[in-house]
C-alpha cells in the first residue's frame, strides 16, 4: 500500500519535472514501470483470493484454513510477488465464511 500511494504522490511531480525539460525521457522509465508492474501484483494477489475462495467451496473453508496453515507452518509467512502471506488468505477465508479466528 505504501508504494501505492508513494506512485500517486510522485506522478505529478515526475510530469511536471519531464514537460519543463528538467528531466529526460530515460529518467522516467524505470518509474512507468513500476506504474505497470504493481497493478500486477495486486490483480495475482486478487486472483489468489478468488482462488481460495472456491476451493473453500468446493472442499470446505475448515480444509483450506488447515491447508494454508501447513503451508504457512513448513514454509513460512512472507508476501510475494504472485501470493499473498498465508496468514492474510488465511483471514480471509475466515472472514468470507464467518469462522472464528482460532490459528
């Protein structure tokens, strides 16, 4: 979220600075490309969700919160670029099924 907004923040700065000429066309490129790439991220992290959402349906959100918690458990607890952490689908999953938060 934080380089959500550092992207809003800086986007009129950046054209200003490039439309008075007070910086090249190269200096521009690495920040439209993260432009691009972090709506990425956040639309694989969406589809991460939707995903284990309809496992939950298919095979239970008690199954799925068990699964995601062995993950968690062997692999650790980081966000990546394509999922996001276990314990945050594992949230969510408890709150789109009304679970008690218990792990």
């Amino acid at each position: 979220m934080r380089s959500a907004r550092l992207l809003v923040y800086l986007t009129p700065f950046m054209l200003l600075f490039y439309w008075e000429r007070l910086l090249p066309e190269a200096a521009l490129l690495p920040y439209l490309f993260a432009m691009m790439v972090y709506p990425m991220k956040q639309a694989s992290h969406w589809s991460e969700y939707d995903a284990d959402a309809g496992s939950a349906h298919l095979v239970g959100p008690e199954k799925i919160v068990s699964a995601l918690s062995e993950l968690r458990r062997t692999h650790g607890d980081n966000d990546s670029f394509t999922h996001p952490s276990f314990t945050k689908r594992i949230k969510r999953i408890q709150r789109k099924f009304h679970m008690s938060e218990q792990r």
